[in-house]
C-alpha cells in the first residue's frame, strides 16, 4: 500500500511537470486554447452551481441556446468530474482551479491505474512505472488537451484490473469494483464509456476462449446481474440523450464519423506541442489525428509481446491486449480507410456505426487511447525482460519522447462588470452582440456569473434555429432581426463594444456599463422556454438569399444572382430541422424570361436531407413558374426525414440570368 502511494506522489508530480506551467497558473489561465476548455469548464461550473444551490430543476436545460430545450445533452455531462471537483469549487468559487485540477488529476490518475494493472499482470514494480508514464503521457494525449472530458481516461485501467482479477478468481469484491470503476468511466466520458463497453465484452468472450471453458452458473449469473444493473444506471442518466436523439434528430452523419477518424498516417505523426517528434512528423498543409506512440513505446510493447507469447500460462489479459492493439487501431480508423486523406476501402468501424448509440460518436479517433493502454501493458512485459538499468534508460526515453512543455496555455481574463450587473437583474431571455463561435465561447463561460437564459451558446451540437440567428445577428438591429428576436422570447440584447442607437417603440438602452450596453426589446411577450421553442417550430421561416451558400453567383444586396451562361448550384441551405408534418417552401426567384420560350429549363429547385440525401420535393424552373410570381413548392416530412437537416437548393443551367432574394419555409394547417 505505501509503495502504490508513493508511485501515486510520483505521478502527480510528473503530471505537474509534464504540464508545466500549468500548475502555478492554475487560478487564470486554461490549458489548449479559448475554445472547448471554456465550454468543458462552464459545464462543470453549471452542474456545481446546481448541485450547491440543491436546484436541480431544468437540470438537462441548462442556461445556453435559448429556447432549445434539453441542450446539456448536446455534450458531456460530466458529472463524475463535476463531483470530484465539487469541494475545490466550493471553497474556491473558481471555475479554473477545478478545471484544471481535474486536468492533472486525470494524467496522474491514468498512470497510476495503468501502474496498478501492470504490476498486477507483470508482478514487477519498475516496468509497471514505465507502463504507467505510456498511458499518462502518449503524445495523443497532448493532442486532445482541450478536451477535458477525453483526457477524462483515468478509470478504464482499473475495470481491466478488476475484471481480469473476477475472472480469474471469482471474488465478488473485484466484480463489485468493476462495476464502480465502469460506472465511473462511463458517467466521465462517453466516449470512453461506449468503446469501453465494446471491448469489454470482446474480453470476457476472449477470456472463456483463451482457458477454454464456459462459465459456470454462478459466474454468469453475475457477469449478467453486473452487465443488467450497469445498463440501467447508464440508461438513467442518458435517457435525456436518447430523448434529445428523438426530439430533436441529433446523430452523426456518416460523413462527419469519417471525418472524425484516424488516417492510417495518423500513426507517424505526433502533435506540434511534441517537443521531439512534433517537428520532424508534422506534414504541412494536412489535419490528422496524431496517434504515433514513439519508438520507445514500440520498442517495449514488440519485447513484451514476443514475451507473452512465449508464456503461456500467464492470465487472459495479457495475450488479449496483443489483440486490443490490432482491434483499437484498425476501429480508430473509421468507417472509411483514409489514406494520407484518401478515402480507400470500407473498414471494420462501418460495423459498429448502426449500434445504438454508435451513431452519436464523430471521434472516432478516440479509441487511440485503448490502443495506448494496451501498448502500455505489453511495454511493462517488455520492460519486465530488462535489466534495472535499461529500464531506467527506456523511463528516460520515453519523457524524452513524450515531452511537450512548456504547454500553450492561455490567460482567462476577468468577466466585464455588466455581467455583475446582469446577476441583480429579474433572470430573461439575453442575446449577446457581436455573435460568433469565438464570441459565444467566452459568453457561455461568463454566463455563470450571472445564469439568465442565453441564446448563444456552442457545443457539440447546435440548435436548428442557430445558423439563422448567426446570419441575422450580423444585420442587427435590423427589422427582420428584432422580428426574429422578439419571436425568441428575448428580452435583452447585450451589446460589447459597439454603439447602437436606440429604435423607438422597439429597442431601448436599459444599462450602460463599461464597454457593454444592456439594449431592451420593448415588444417582446414574456413566454417559456417550452413555448418559445414550439412556438418556433410552428412558425413561418424567412432566409435571405445573401445569408446563404453557393457554388456560383454572387451576393447582389439581399439577393444571390448568376449571370447567363454560369451552371451549377445558386443556393443552398439553410439545414433547418423540422417535426413531421406538411409545409410549402415558397422561394422568391427573378429571371431574365421573356425572351425564351415557354419550354426552356432555366434551373430548378430541390428539397433534400443533409447529408442523407433523402430527396424530397423538386420542381423545374421553366418560364412558367418565373413569371406567376414566387415558386411555392409543397413538401412532407415523415418518420424517415423529420428532425433531419433540410438542404434547399436552387441550381441554374445557365440559360438565362437568375436572382434568389429570399426563401420561405411555413408549415400548412392540417385542415388544408
């Protein structure tokens, strides 16, 4: 017991070393950059305040993407570490002391459990050292540093202890724990949760296989009692997720999980912040995932696992984790086998992709941590063959090889007054200007200062009115934006460092504080969050042509125009999801039509899914259609295409000029 808490002290002060200067800048400063470690670290914060205030209504509603209900599923929840972090919260009221205390917490906790497992299968001290510093410090670790829930790995080592014990001595005390440190894991991350679920089961199938016997009675009835009671605590607390999934068609395309996987390069390359490999793997002018485990690591895990071949006897774990690293490395790849960026042949992740709940995953590339555990269990069998000075050198080596410091970190500057100002006020519905992604990462964090109901926001997903309120916030306080607004429910409009004249009867100035003036919406109709969002999507939508993409034309004031003789596609978007149901989209098309005939195809329209491609409604743009006024095209969303990004096109032959000022989407009664 003391030595594991003396190795324990040696990886958290590794931890703080490897990570440095983080550790005397724990109270200002961020790890990464200014984008996710705010979003992870308001989570956290949200959670704690509830959680210390005893207030855990609208609990899955949380404060952002007004009026979007259910938008903490749209990430991590975080509660494990919400939990661990909750007493340094609450005696430091410091959102980034938790933040980045949990973030040292996970290195030195995944070394150490990675120590534990090692030594466990190798029964030696030292080259269980050495597995722990692979698992805590591989360079991929580096590349996801902004990602708190990922690094978040720290418990998946102590369910492979513990099973492994279960199976091998059927004491109910190591199942009991491997329950506990699944849950742990799962309600961390999950994504771990997910991969870890699968390899788990592939264990316990390798293990029966591996001794050659199925499991007596007893022993299944508890693997399944554990698996059963498992299930239903995870279902509890993701049953929002699933809700949300259904509600509001939240999954990932299978364009984005390919996106999301690993390059077969992706295994020769490290990330820049490494300090050795960083510069001499880097390939300029690409994005991959950076998986390269270093040559140390590969040197120890080929030793290792050429020594459990050679010993047969020793227990499941230890031949399944040569296993473990083919399996991670060839699903971390995706759906798709991608190629120095070239999609090639389907792989094996296109299997698990229909799964339940697989479908909510983009980062794939994420199993690279399992690959590292098992990498790290075959170098501790590598390092076991050693003798204790090439064992001292292989530590030296792979620090040397893992080294990033000093880390990028970035100075959290102090909110602005107006948000002490907000915290006195009567909680309303709040917009913030200027809107952008880089903008709304920073008003999300402050929120906290103050918990009124905001409609910025970001995270892993978006809400389906989000792009237009982006596009219109960049014209505010025009008409159509202070319509939108009002629609909203919004009450308040939060202006930095831009001066905005008042507009009588519809927006007055109600605060000023520093650079930030508090601008009231004098029309708006106080309304819930609940009716603010179904009132939305019952709600005719107007999309300016300039607010949306081409491939062709130009911006032409509000409208999108092509020139004759330019082919291709005029307008698309604006990825708008919508319940079931009937609508019209009626689309404001001018053309240069009278000197052609009645037969001439000038374009047409489409109503299509994004990224499924479900075609839903076309219709042709003739000579007819242009000169009876706006094109009103009839649709229907069913069970199959409901809640799913609608993709609006208007493509032109080229045969004559075409100008888009406008399109409109209105759902149709149904008495019609």
């Amino acid at each position: 017991m003391k030595r594991s808490a003396a190795v324990l002290g040696l990886f958290v002060l590794l931890s703080i070393t490897m990570t440095w200067p983080l550790a005397p800048a724990l109270d200002s400063s961020i790890p990464g950059d200014l984008g996710d470690p705010l979003l992870n670290s308001w989570i956290l914060t949200r959670n704690q305040q509830k959680i210390l205030a005893f207030d855990f209504s609208r609990f899955w509603e949380a404060n952002i993407f007004y009026p979007s209900s259910l938008v903490l599923a749209f990430s991590e929840h975080l509660l494990v570490p919400t939990l661990l972090s909750l007493p340094v919260y609450a005696l430091t009221g410091n959102p980034l002391v938790s933040y980045n205390l949990l973030m040292l917490l996970s290195f030195a906790l995944s070394g150490w459990g990675a120590y534990l497992l090692a030594r466990d299968l190798c029964g030696k001290d030292m080259p269980a050292v050495l597995a722990g510093v692979i698992f805590a410090f591989f360079p991929f670790r580096y590349h996801h540093l902004g990602h708190l829930h990922l690094l978040t790995s720290q418990w998946i080592p102590f369910v492979f202890l513990y099973l492994n014990r279960y199976l091998h001595q059927r004491k109910l005390r190591s199942l009991l724990l491997t329950g506990l440190f699944y849950l742990l894991q799962f309600l961390s991350c999950g994504y771990h949760g997910m991969y870890l679920s699968l390899f788990l089961i592939f264990f316990v199938l390798f293990h029966f296989i591996h001794q050659r016997s199925w499991p007596d009675r007893t022993c299944a009835l508890q693997l399944l009692g554990l698996g059963l009671t498992a299930t239903l605590v995870v279902l509890s607390v993701i049953w929002p997720y699933m809700t949300a999934k259904h509600k509001l068609g939240l999954y990932r395309p299978i364009n984005d999980v390919i996106g999301g996987s690993a390059d077969l390069l992706s295994y020769v390359h490290a990330p820049a912040s490494n300090r050795l490999w960083g510069g001499l793997t880097e390939s300029p002018g690409t994005e991959r995932e950076a998986l390269f485990p270093g040559l140390t690591t590969l040197a120890l895990a080929l030793l290792g696992a050429r020594a459990i071949r050679k010993k047969p006897a020793l227990t499941s774990l230890a031949p399944f984790a040569i296993l473990l690293v083919v399996l991670a490395a060839m699903l971390s790849l995706g759906p798709i086998l991608k190629i120095n960026g070239k999609q090639t042949i389907p792989a094996p992740y296109g299997l698990i992709y229909p799964l339940p709940g697989f479908d909510g995953l983009r980062q794939v590339a994420v199993i690279g941590f399992f690959v590292f555990l098992a990498l790290s269990i075959l170098a501790g069998f590598g390092a076991a063959t050693l003798k204790r000075r090439y064992q001292l050198l292989a530590l030296a080596l792979l620090l040397t090889e893992f080294w990033a410091t000093p880390l990028a970190i970035h100075t959290v500057t102090p909110p602005p007054p107006v948000y002490d100002w907000l915290a006195q006020q009567k909680s309303e519905p709040m917009i913030e200007y200027p809107m952008s992604r880089d903008a709304d990462y920073r008003y999300l964090y402050d929120s906290h200062r103050h918990g009124h109901d905001l409609v910025n926001g970001v995270s892993g997903y978006f809400p389906s009115w989000y792009w237009q309120a982006e596009q219109l916030m960049k014209r505010f306080p025009a008409p159509e934006t202070l319509d939108f607004l009002e629609s909203l429910g919004v009450k308040r409009v939060i202006v930095h460092g831009h001066q905005i004249a008042p507009i009588p009867g519809r927006l007055q100035v109600e605060h000023r504080v520093g650079r930030a003036t508090v601008m009231r919406l004098v029309r708006t109709v106080s309304k819930s969050r609940q009716q603010a969002e179904a009132e939305w999507y019952r709600s005719p939508k107007v999309y300016q042509a300039c607010d949306m993409r081409g491939l062709v034309g130009r911006i032409d004031g509000t409208a999108r125009a092509a020139r004759r003789g330019e082919r291709g596609v005029l307008i698309y978007g604006p990825y708008v999801m919508l319940p079931a149901g009937r609508y019209e989209a009626s689309f404001s098309i001018e053309g240069e039509y009278d000197r052609y005939r009645f037969g001439d195809l000038f374009g047409r329209v489409e109503i299509s899914t994004y990224p499924m491609g479900i075609l839903v409604a076309e219709r042709p743009l003739l000579r007819s259609t242009l000169a009876s006024g706006d094109l009103v095209v009839p649709f229907t969303l069913d069970e199959r295409t409901q809640m799913r990004k609608l993709e609006l096109r208007v493509l032109t032959t080229g045969v004559a000029a075409l100008r888009v000022t406008r399109i409109r989407v209105r759902p149709v009664p149904a008495h019609r």
